[in-house]
C-alpha cells in the first residue's frame, strides 16, 4: 500500500518561482509555526470533524464510491482524521499542498501512471519538499531525494487562497502573517532572557581600581553574588583607572549607570495585542475560540463560534473539497461525482430563529386560506404577505426528481475539454532566477484570438 509520505525534508521551488515554503523565518529558536499552531490547529480540528461525502449530478448521496473510501484509507499510516488534518495544516501553512495518486494496475498498486480512473484508485501519498519543473507547459514533480519523478497526470495540487501577482503559486495565511507571527518570537525571547536574568535590570558597572588586576578581582567578587537565575551574566563591566600622577581615587569605586529605559519598565502588551490581532484577523479565529476567554460571557463565545464556522472553517472546507473534486476529475476525465460535506453552524441566532416562525405562520395561513377557495393572489395581498409567497406552485407530475444540477460533478471530459491552464505567462526579459523550467512564449495565433476576445 502507499505510504504516508514520499521523500521528505529537502527544498521545493514552483516552476521557476523563487521558493514559496512558508517558514522561511530563523530568529532565535523560533519558526512561525510556533505562533500560529493555535489558530491552525484549531480551523484543522474543525476540519477533522467535517466528514465529505459523494453526490451525484443531481444531489443525491451516493455509497460504495470507491475513491471516496480511499479518502478514507488514504494510506498505511495515516488514518481518514490523520489525512484530513494534514490536508488542513498543509494548505494553511504551505502555498499549495502536492499529493501523489496511486491506483491498481493488474491488481497491484502504482504510484501514479497512466490509466487512473474513479473505480481503481489506491491511495494518496504527500509529496513533501519536492522539486517543480515546466517544461513545454507540463509540470514534473521529482522527489527530494531525485529518486522518483511524477507528471501532472499523477499529482493534484490542493491549495486555500489566490496569490494576486501569481494565480498558480497558491496562497495560505501563514504568507500573510508571517511578519507578524515573527514578532511574536521576538516577544517570546525577550521575555525569556528578562526572567533568566533574574528581572535584573541591563545596564553597565563602572570600576574604579588602580590596576587591571584589582579590577577583575572585584568583577569576579560582584559576579559571585549578580547571577540571574539561569547563572547568566547580565551587566556590562568597565575599568576606569586611577589617574597616575596623583594616584588619588575616584569618590566611588564603583558606578551604576542603567541604560535608557530598563526591561523592568518595558511594557509589551501593546505589541502583544496588536500581534494576536493581526493573526486572528489573518486566519479568522476568535481569541474566545483560542481558549483566550477574555472575560466573554456564554452568548459572546457562542457568536465567536458561529462566525467561526460560518466565516472560515466553512469558507475553507468549500474551497479544500471543491478542488480536491475538480484536481480528480482533471486527471481521470471525469469522477461521475462530486464530494461535498455537510456543517451545521452552531447557535442559530434570535432573529434567524424569529424569521423561520414568521414563514411558518405565514405559510399556515396561505395553505388554509387556499383550503377555502381563496386564490394565492388575494390571500397574499390581504394579509400584505411577501410577492414572493405568489410563487408557490402546485405540480400533479411532479415524480421527486430534484432539477438541479451540481456543477462541480463531472459526468465525462469536462475538465479536459476546457483550456490547460488558467493563467498563460511569458518570461520578463530580465528574468534570472536559477530554475530548470523553460520560458515559452504565447504563439502569435493564440495572442490574436485573445486581443478579439478583449476587443469584442
């Protein structure tokens, strides 16, 4: 069976774009992950919990979808909650997420190849730090270890936003806050050396000693007795000699002289703030929602919870199976199927719930004034009802058949009958990053009919 991931820990670039990897911060001991772990693994644990399904063109649920269960055994080590939370923070963290399909060929599993179709699926397999390459508009994915090269007919690329300069990098909020996530770390490391120097303000002791020696024995002596907590030496030491000529001493031996403003007295919950802020703000999760309770009482949490699910889990969710769905049917022709998921948004609000009653009222009346012989017209118009409460129609031939279509669902060929790519691209002429992709021109006939589309 496939294994959870192929060719891990080395360096990735996307057809000839600088590295797109969304931890490129180094400072100190810290990494942006750190910072935004509670907003992430908070969208992911909602995420885990959404459990997607198969419709097909009509709505109708479907069983015994056999790519569906691979969703669900995507491979040996990964259990269904263990696939979709990879598939959550790999898209949040990362541009784009790359996954390998397999299938079975003769009865036994292949990593990618020619002939996958909807019915003889394996699994799917992360492609971490894998290396990109265009070549005459064709994308090749090889392994970090240069060991195992994929086309774009054996990996989907799953991704959560749109980077407006480059509509095929990808985009997650970790690009976004990353600047600000950095910060945080700078916080953190700030306030670590604060009480690992026992609190001590930093500043410098100047010494007044006849000789170098004298001198670095009353360092040594101070230095016995200012340690901080983590033994670190935390003031600066300066050595003012004894004038020689008159080989008088200086009043006081020794001087304390702080510097401007003492870490005692730096105040950093403005910054703190204004940090989280901008990280909630970033990936849509309330600090209520966090475990930062910030003395909200039950209705204000519940509303925290329904914007929650409402705003960004749901957004997201859509965004992740929708490209999951339309990746499938691009490299098997077409699934037959759309996967879909149903979320139920918390707390229902008091006027949403005052709406429903009114409908319900108003449609009470309309069905036992119809009983009595009243045309739909007279009855909306007497009670000054909705027009819209006119459209109620009876059908005799109606057979439960639900007229409408999903979109997303493929029946055959549809993804491969529209254009190859999305986005067509030329080089600058000053390009000269260093990739393997070759830069290739639009043809002449093809700018043409592209300046009629604009023209028309």
């Amino acid at each position: 069976e496939p294994t959870n991931v192929m060719a891990q820990k080395s360096y990735q670039y996307h057809g000839g774009i600088p590295f797109h990897g969304s931890l490129t911060y180094d400072f100190a001991k810290g990494i942006a992950y750190d910072n935004i772990y509670p907003s992430v693994s908070k969208i992911a644990n909602e995420f885990v919990k959404i459990r997607p399904y198969a419709i097909d063109a009509n709505g109708k649920p479907l069983e015994k979808v056999p790519l569906l269960d691979k969703i669900y055994h995507p491979n040996q080590q990964m259990s269904s909650t263990d696939f979709r939370e990879a598939l959550a923070i790999g898209t949040l963290t990362h541009r784009k997420v790359y996954l390998l399909v397999w299938h079975y060929e003769s009865g036994e599993l292949v990593a990618g190849g020619d002939g996958i179709t909807p019915d003889n699926v394996g699994g799917f397999t992360f492609l971490e730090g894998c290396q990109i390459r265009a070549v005459d508009g064709h994308k090749f994915y090889k392994t970090a270890d240069l060991k195992h090269e994929f086309n774009e007919h054996d990996v989907i690329e799953l991704y959560a936003g749109i980077d407006p300069n480059d509509l095929d990098a990808g985009y997650s909020p970790t690009q976004a806050v990353q600047k600000w996530a950095n910060i945080d770390d700078f916080i953190a490391n700030y306030e670590a050396g604060h009480f690992e120097n026992g609190a001590i303000p930093s500043g410098e002791f100047i010494i007044t000693a006849p000789t170098q020696e004298a001198f670095n024995d009353i360092v040594d002596s101070m230095q016995k007795k200012f340690r901080g907590s983590g033994n670190n030496n935390n003031v600066a030491y300066i050595h003012r000699p004894i004038a020689s000529d008159t080989g008088q001493v200086a009043p006081a031996q020794i001087e304390w002289i702080p510097f401007a403003q003492a870490n005692k007295d730096m105040s950093l919950d403005t910054i703190f703030k204004q940090v989280n802020d901008k990280i909630d703000s970033t990936f849509g999760v309330p600090a209520s929602v966090r475990g930062v309770n910030e003395n909200k009482g039950y209705a204000s949490v519940r509303i925290d919870q329904q914007v929650f699910i409402e705003y960004t889990v749901k957004p997201f969710a859509t965004k992740i199976w929708t490209r999951f769905t339309h990746e499938m049917n691009r490299i098997t022709g077409g699934l037959g199927f759309a996967i879909t998921f149903d979320l139920d948004v918390p707390n229902v609000a008091e006027e949403e719930k005052i709406e429903a009653e009114t409908k319900k009222v108003e449609a009470d009346i309309i069905s036992q004034m119809l009983d009595r012989g009243y045309s739909l017209d007279s009855i909306c118009d007497a009670f000054e009802f909705s027009n819209a409460r006119k459209l109620f129609e009876k059908g005799a031939d109606d057979d439960g058949e639900i007229v409408n279509d999903k979109p997303d669902v493929d029946e055959g060929g549809e993804v491969e009958e529209t254009p190859e790519f999305a986005v067509m691209k030329s080089a600058p002429t000053h390009c000269s990053h260093h990739h393997d992709e070759i830069h290739k021109e639009a043809d002449q006939k093809t700018l043409k009919a592209l300046r009629q589309l604009l023209t028309n």
